[in-house]
C-alpha cells in the first residue's frame, strides 16, 4: 500500500542570512546537517579534523550552490578553537548557529579502558563543548540572539556494554548544556539531541552492526533504522528563530524507543 506521508518542504529562505559552523561536518550526522542548514539558505562553516573528508563535503556543498567554508579544527585544542571561532566571525560577521556534533564512540569493555582513552573521550565529546561555548557565547551575547546545540546519546539513559565512559561523557554534555542554559542571556538558547543509533558510516562498519540495528529498532515505536536526516531535522527545529523559548532541553532522536 503507498504512504500518504506528505512531502518534507524544504524553504531554500528558512535560514538566509544566519551562519551557522558545525562541528563533525566531514562525515556523518555532521555533514547531513551542514547539507540540511545549507539547502534552507544558511552559510556554513564545516569544522573537522579530517581535512580530505571535510574538503570534499565542501565541494559537494558548493557545487549544490551552498554558501560555505572550511575550518580545519581539533576541537580539543582550547586555543585553536578560540581562534577559529574568533576568525570566523572576523569573515562571516557573527555565528547565528552552533550546532556541535563531533564526538568519539569507541566500544571496550570498562577494564579494558585505559586512563588515556578515557581522557581522549571526554575530551573530545565534553571538553570540546566547554571550549566552543565559552569562545562562541560572547559574540552571541554581543548580539543579542543565538543557538547552541550539543550533541548527546540515548546511552546516557539506557546503557549499552562497551560504551561506560562514552555513556558517562554524554551525560555530561547534557548536564552542561541545561546548566549553559540558565546563563547564556537574553535571544540565545542551549539544547541538546540525544539520539539512539543512528545510521552513520562508523555505526555501519563492524561485523555486529546488523545485530545492533535489528536489536535497537524491534524496542523503537517507529520501526525502521534512525538516519543522519531525522537528527538533522530535529536540529533545523532548535535552531531556529521560533524555537526561541525552548532552552536548557533535550531532544529525543530515538523513534520512540523509551516507550517500550
Ligand atoms: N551515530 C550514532 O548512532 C549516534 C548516536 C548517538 C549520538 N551520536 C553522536 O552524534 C555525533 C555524530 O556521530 P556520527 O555517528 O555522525 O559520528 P562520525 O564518526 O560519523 O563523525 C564524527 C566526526 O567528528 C569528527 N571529529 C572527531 N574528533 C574530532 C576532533 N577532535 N575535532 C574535530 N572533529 C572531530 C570526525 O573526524 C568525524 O568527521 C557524535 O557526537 C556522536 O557521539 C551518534
């Protein structure tokens, strides 16, 4: 039988004239929400350390006719960040839009997790965020207006083996982004998605992904796998000028799947 889903109407004006610089951008939930803000008009900045991937995901925007740049950016790096930050406001004026969706999933059992990799974790998922928004907030504030969106995971609530520091890095970005809430000002909101496994090329490389997936969509209400373009349109809602008294929330990108 065909669907009567109606069509996803995508404004190429939604978001002219805001930039927005996304964190991940080379690959994954990164690059489809860089696709995503750059179809409804807005001017994106691609942040990632994967320069091949990053540059190629900027020329398959450009050639879409997208405004857009690249940055590359270990987001690790206190100073680099701040400098990139405070550069592209140089060039593009303001950010409009931080939407931060870089982030490390290594799966190992807890005892196996050396002091280093748990280090490297928590840098790179919750450190990152403190970094971003400590360099991004004042130029929101300058400004009146801004959104910052944090990326989670549905392991913080519902546990998954191999992922206890991950887990654990998470709920620290949520912890962080409801507290950033109370202090960012007036026109600037602070949320975060927090979805379940979400069809990426990491998730999909790996001999039990195809067990993982059937696993995490039999507990889902809507059963099908969760793509880069349901976060992303979750994202495009949080960022936009309408969504301006929501903040300090969590968004659940996970097909339902706490109802079972
Ligand atoms: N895919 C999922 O199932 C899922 C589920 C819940 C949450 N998440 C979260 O969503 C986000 C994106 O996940 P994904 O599956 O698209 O990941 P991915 O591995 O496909 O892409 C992550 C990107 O982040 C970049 N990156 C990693 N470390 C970096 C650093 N130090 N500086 C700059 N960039 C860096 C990588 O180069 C890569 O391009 C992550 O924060 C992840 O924790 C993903």
């Amino acid at each position: 039988m065909e669907s009567d889903t109606p069509q996803i109407i995508i404004d190429p004006r939604k978001f002219s004239g805001q930039v927005a610089v996304i964190t991940g951008a080379a690959q994954g939930i990164g690059e489809v929400v860089s696709a995503l803000f750059a179809e409804q008009g807005c001017t994106v900045i691609l942040l990632d350390i994967n320069k091949e991937k990053l540059e190629q995901a900027e020329k398959t925007l450009r050639s879409n006719g997208a405004s857009v740049a690249h940055r590359i950016c270990d987001i690790t790096n206190e100073d680099l960040v701040r400098e990139t930050i405070d550069e592209v406001v140089r060039t593009f004026n303001k950010i409009d839009i931080l939407a931060h969706l870089a982030g490390i999933y290594p799966a190992k059992p807890l005892l196996n997790v050396t002091t280093a990799e748990y280090r490297r974790i928590f840098q790179v998922n919750m450190e990152s965020c403190f970094f971003l928004t400590q360099a991004v907030l004042p130029h929101m504030q300058r400004r009146h207006y801004g959104r910052i969106i944090n990326t989670a995971s549905q392991t913080m609530v519902r546990p998954v083996r191999g992922l206890a520091v991950y887990a654990a890095s998470k709920g620290a970005v949520a912890a962080f982004t409801r507290a950033t809430a109370t202090e960012v000002g007036p026109g600037i909101t602070a949320n975060f998605v927090s979805p379940t496994l979400i069809s990426t090329p990491t998730t999909q490389a790996g001999e039990y992904q195809k067990v993982l997936f059937e696993k995490v969509v039999e507990e889902q209400c809507v059963k099908r796998v969760g793509l880069a373009r349901d976060v992303a349109h979750a994202i495009m809602y949080i960022a936009s000028p309408e969504a301006e008294f929501i903040t300090g929330q969590m968004f659940d990108v996970g097909g339902g799947s706490f109802f079972h």
